[in-house]
C-alpha cells in the first residue's frame, strides 16, 4: 500500500478547514464571534453546515412546551433546535450586514439545515464513523485558543451561556463525523484530468480577461466582540487606526501583524495568501480595488472587527506564490497504536527535539509511517493546495524551526517542523498544479452540492408541527 502522504487533495472543508478550524472562531478575539459573520473567508456553496461556533453548538434545555417539527428517518427535530440555531444564524446575518430574512423563511432554512445535518450524521454512523474524546478535546482545544483563552475559561464562559458542557462536545463529536464523511464521500468523486488543465491555460492565454486577476492580501484585524456596545467599540477603533498609522509610517506589516492582529493567520504576517480575485471577501475585494501593490487601505470594517489591508501581490494568475518547505513525522493510529497514544508519543518527540535530546530528521526517519520517512520526514517546497487543508493551515501558521503541536488529519497523526518559507515565481508544472487545485475546487463545490441533495433525497422525513420562532 502506498503510504505516501497525499497532495494536491482538495479543500472540501476550506471553510472549516485545517486543525479542526471548523471550531475556530476564525479572526474572532471573542469567543462568541462566528465564522459567517467575520469577513475573513466567506462559506463556499458546498459548506452548507456551517462551522459550529461557541456559544451554539447545544441547545438550551428543552421546556415543557417544546414539540416535534419534524421526523429524519424516525429520529425527531424539535422546535427549541430550530428556534436556537435560527437564532444564531440571525446574529451572524446582523453581523455580516446582511438583509435579514423574514421569520418563516429563517425558520425554513434552518430546519432544512437541520434535516441535511441529521441524515448525514445517520449516514455517518452506518458507515463506521467515529469520533474518540482525544479529538474532540482538540476541537474543544481549539476554540479556546482561537479566542486567546484556555479551557477552563472557555467552559466557564459555555456555563455563563447556559450551555451545559456535555451537549457541546457531543456538538464538536457531530461536526468531526460530517467533517470525515463529507472527505470520504466526496473526495473520491471528483478528478481533473490533464486535458483539462491545458485546456483551461489555453483558454487563459489567449484571453487573460478569462481568468480572475490574482492578489494576495495581509490584514491587521481588531476584533470586536458579539453584542459590543458603542463604548466597548470606540477604543477598539482607536487601535484599529494607530495600527494603521504605525502601517502608512512605513513599520513593517508582517510584524505589525503579529504584534496587534486578533486573527489566526497573524503567525503568518496577516497573509490571506495568493489566490483568484473571486475567492476574496468582496468587502476586502472592494476596499483594495483601486490600490496598487505596497499600498495600504483605511480601516475597513467587518461582522468581526475592524481590519487595516495591505497588498502584498496583484497581477495575473500564476505569477508567484509563497512556498512552505516542510517535513513531519506521521503516526498511523492502528489496533497496538491508538490516537491519543500517537499524540502523546509526538508530544514526546517535540520535548526531546526542543530539549536538544534528539534530531527532528532523526526521529522522522525510524518512527513516521510516511513514505519521506527516508527524507527525514521532508516534504520538500509545497505550493498553496499541495496538502490537506488540516495539515496546510497548521504548517502555515508556523515560523521557521518552529515545531507544531501534534495534529491529526483523515491519514494519521502528525508533527510538522517548519523548515523555510519563500516567494517564488512558479514553473510551468507548477502553474498546471495550481489550475489544477482551482479546478479541483470547483468540482469539489459542485459534487459537495450534488451529495448532499443526494443524502437529502434519500432520507425519509416526516414533517409534523409548523415551526415557531
């Protein structure tokens, strides 16, 4: 069997993304700031459950007067679920500065989603899918970190909510299953053959107005709390704009990034990375339009906060892209080897390399279970896309020399050593690799879709009571 670590696979959870980041309040200093609502990186079509933030993930008790809307294959939906998920999704539409829908369209929504999300988590269990406590507890990890707080503040925050502890993680359980389902179903569905990669280049060549312009975008965000109040915004403001100040005055981004940012890619300089001008947030799209590269925007704000832009990159697809050189030791968890005692003995394998006991290369080349075991765990230069989206976004987010913690990913469990970072113009196969993730997207978006109608279809649903909101 080949125990080559896969590329090129694509982001099917890009939205939800790398290291459990389907539980990260993503640019969210907050614990209570949804991904829908941050401006940051929209939800693509196929995401059509969404992340569940804190704050959301269970219900409040059921009251007396709670009843059955509907029956998903003999397991019911209640009004209280529908009402509290339409209640969040309300918020996050508030944030985004959306329309707001009316009551009964909400309502519908919901439940539709609601629907989805019980069938396929049916779907999930008949397939064997199962989540052990190790992996939820990352999750829970997670979002305590992506909110700057550890996890006794993060469940000491749930029980301020009223959201009892067990319901939540129970919640994290759910989504990691969908997570690993939507990746087994799907991804195997969709390829992109060579013929039509050059026929896409061709088609770009001969008409560069054809393909999206590309850019790539840093950004300085000030988060602003759920429910903020005029006074609690002003002074979040005021460092919003001397961030801005210190960026026009010619201090370096990237630091600037790290120092004051609230996001999780402030580890990276505030990098959105290079990417086609469709697939940044319009609100970013439209403030840094008539910039050039260097320039700097004015405070711009979004459902998260308020956030200051710089362009780093703008022109034609394929020009250049910041690579990752990368190695890591994998961990397949097997009948003698179970996840947590993967994690633990990665968690070993950092200790002793940080303590100068041992070699990162060393120990990849007689523990990892990946075919660059022999490498010593090397990768060698990845290109944006190369890697599973869960694994890409911790190695993204890791300065040189610098050691992950363990992470697992649908191939096993790893420890990732940053070893380098550049800009580089790509070669022509590597541009061909590019086109190729890009295609690989669309289709991923589009076979996402189609499953899901799919599983919805074949799940017998019984609608009972009118749902009240």
């Amino acid at each position: 069997m080949d125990t080559t670590f896969p590329k090129a696979r694509g982001r099917l959870m890009q939205a939800v993304g790398a290291t459990l980041a389907a539980f990260a309040v993503t640019g969210a200093a907050t614990y209570g700031t949804h991904a829908l609502a941050q401006g940051v990186q929209p939800v693509p079509p196929r995401a059509v459950t969404s992340p569940v933030p804190l704050g959301a993930a269970a219900a409040p008790l059921q009251r007396a007067a709670d009843y059955i809307v509907a029956v998903v294959n003999s397991e019911p939906i209640t009004n209280n679920e529908v009402r509290t998920q339409a209640q969040r999704l309300a918020q996050q539409i508030a944030q985004a500065r959306r329309p707001a829908p009316s009551q009964a369209e909400l309502g519908r929504v919901v439940l539709e989603r609601l629907i989805s999300e019980k069938a396929q988590l049916q779907l999930a269990r008949d397939a064997g899918i199962r989540i052990d406590n190790q992996a939820v507890d990352q999750a829970e990890q997670s979002v305590a970190q992506q909110n700057k707080i550890d996890v006794p503040e993060l469940r000491k925050r749930l029980a301020q909510d009223g959201i009892s502890l067990a319901p939540y993680r129970e919640s994290l359980r759910d989504q990691l299953a969908l997570m690993r389902l939507r990746e087994r179903e799907v991804d195997a569905r969709v390829r992109v053959s060579d013929l039509e990669v050059e026929q896409f280049m061709r088609e770009q060549a001969a008409n560069p107005q054809a393909g999206a312009v590309q850019i790539n975008i840093a950004h300085i965000l000030v988060a602003v709390p759920e429910n903020a109040t005029p006074e609690q915004i002003a002074p979040l403001q005021a460092k919003a704009q001397a961030a801005l100040q210190r960026a026009r005055a010619k201090e370096d981004f990237a630091t600037l990034a790290r120092e004051l940012s609230d996001a999780p890619d402030r580890a990276n300089g505030g990098q959105l990375g290079l990417r086609p001008a469709d697939r940044v947030p319009p609100l970013f799209l439209e403030a840094t339009q008539s910039l050039a590269v260097g320039d700097i925007s004015g405070v711009v704000r979004s459902g998260a906060g308020f956030h200051v832009l710089k362009v780093l990159e703008k022109g034609a697809p394929g020009m250049s892209v910041v690579q990752h050189r990368a190695r890591h030791i994998l961990l397949r968890p097997s009948a003698q080897l179970n996840e947590a005692q993967a994690r633990e003995k990665l968690a070993e394998f950092k200790r002793r390399v940080l303590n100068g006991q041992d070699d990162f290369a060393a120990l990849a080349r007689v523990n990892s279970q990946d075919a660059s075991a022999p490498q010593g765990g090397d990768l060698g230069w990845a290109s944006p896309g190369q890697f599973v989206p869960e694994f890409e976004q911790v190695m993204n987010a890791l300065q040189p020399g610098q050691i992950s913690d363990p992470l697992a990913s649908r191939f096993g469990v790893h420890l990732i050593q940053l070893q380098e970072r550049r800009t580089t113009a790509l070669t022509r196969a590597e541009q061909q690799e590019v086109v190729r993730n890009q295609l690989r997207d669309k289709k991923l978006e589009e076979a996402y879709l189609v499953w899901v109608q799919e599983v919805r279809g074949r799940a017998f649903v019984e609608f009972r009571e009118p749902v009240q909101l």
